[in-house]
C-alpha cells in the first residue's frame, strides 16, 4: 500500500515514511529536479555495472544532491517546526493511530 499521510509530508511504503517533494516547487521545477534525479539513478546503475569506486561515489553525490533540491532529503521544507520522521517506520511515528485506522496489513 502507498499512501501520502493526511499533512502532505510524507508517503507510505511497506509500512516505512519517506519524504514527499517539496509541494512549493513550480511544475517546471520539479520536473527539472526529477529529470536530474533520473539521470543520477541512472549513473548508479551504470556505476555498478562498471566497479568504477569514483564513479559510483559521484553517481550517489548525484542523486543526494537532486534529492535535497527536491526537498526529500535535507532540511524540512514545512516551516511549523515539526521534526522530520523520514525513514521511521510509522508504527513509531506520529502517524502510527491514522496508518492503524487505515486498516494496512504492511508490518
């Protein structure tokens, strides 16, 4: 099941929390910003068909740097103070008594 939590923060992935996109970026942004993350992925993969250590490191660079432009990684881009649950499983997070209603069945 993926599901975007009820403020718009985050998504749901086998019972995980991840980050969503910053809401704020203009459409031709983001697009931008996904099309740069697309290629990074890509150099990963080509990165780990080659071996080449310096080119995998650069291809990962890559990809944290299109992540943090995104705003799913990197500072908040919600201004209320909130803490970052990024990466916690939602069961301990405050969106575990929502995720519980939802009925999931993911751990």
């Amino acid at each position: 099941m993926n599901t975007t939590t009820p403020d718009g923060r985050y998504f749901v992935v086998k019972g995980r929390l991840w980050r969503c996109s910053n809401p704020t970026l203009d459409e031709g942004e983001r697009q931008r910003r996904v099309n740069e993350l697309m290629d990074a992925r890509r150099a990963v993969k080509a990165a780990k068909a080659s071996g080449d250590p310096g080119e995998m490191k650069a291809a990962r660079a890559a990809v944290q740097t299109a992540k943090v432009a995104l705003g799913e990684r990197g500072p908040v881009w919600w201004e209320d103070g909130s803490p970052d649950f990024n990466r916690y499983k939602v069961t301990n997070s405050p969106y575990a008594d929502w995720y519980c209603k939802l009925g999931s069945s993911d751990p």
